[in-house]
C-alpha cells in the first residue's frame, strides 16, 4: 500500500488530495487580517486533529513535511484568486 493511500474497509482512496482539501477548508476557517505565522500553525493543527481524530493511518513525519508546503500553496492560490493580495 502506497503512503498516500489508504484503504479503509477495501475502499481505497489518494490521500493527497484529501490533505489538500483539508488545507484549503483550514485556511478559510482561520482567516483574519494580518499574523500570518499563527494562521498557518492553527491551520496545520486543524488538518493533524482531523487526520487524528477520524484515524487516517498517514505517518506524521510525512505529514510534517508536506503540510507546511500545502498550507503556502493554498494560501498564494486564495491571495491570487480570491484575497487579490
């Protein structure tokens, strides 16, 4: 089984693609002017407690790595799409 795949009761699903939604809804949800650093350290925290809380087997040293870089590419893609930054 692939890291980014998870296959719970047979039904095998991408994980990337869930993280990246999961990032996307965080990001909206802690949004307000300014304080950058803290927004996206609320908004990591969102997507470990979901991926805890509804035990999505992704080890969190990938997880580490990859949900910083997420969170960035979310963040310019709203700044460019919606926030107009």
């Amino acid at each position: 089984m692939s890291v980014l795949k998870v296959s719970p009761n047979g039904n095998s699903f991408d994980l990337l693609p869930m993280i990246q939604m999961l990032c996307a809804f965080a990001v909206v949800m802690v949004e307000e002017p300014g304080n950058g650093k803290e927004k996206k350290r609320k908004a990591i925290e969102i997507v470990k407690g979901f991926l805890k809380n509804f035990n999505i087997p992704v080890p969190m040293t990938l997880v580490n790595l990859i949900l910083p870089l997420i969170v960035d590419k979310v963040v310019d893609m709203l700044n460019k799409l919606i926030w107009k930054s």
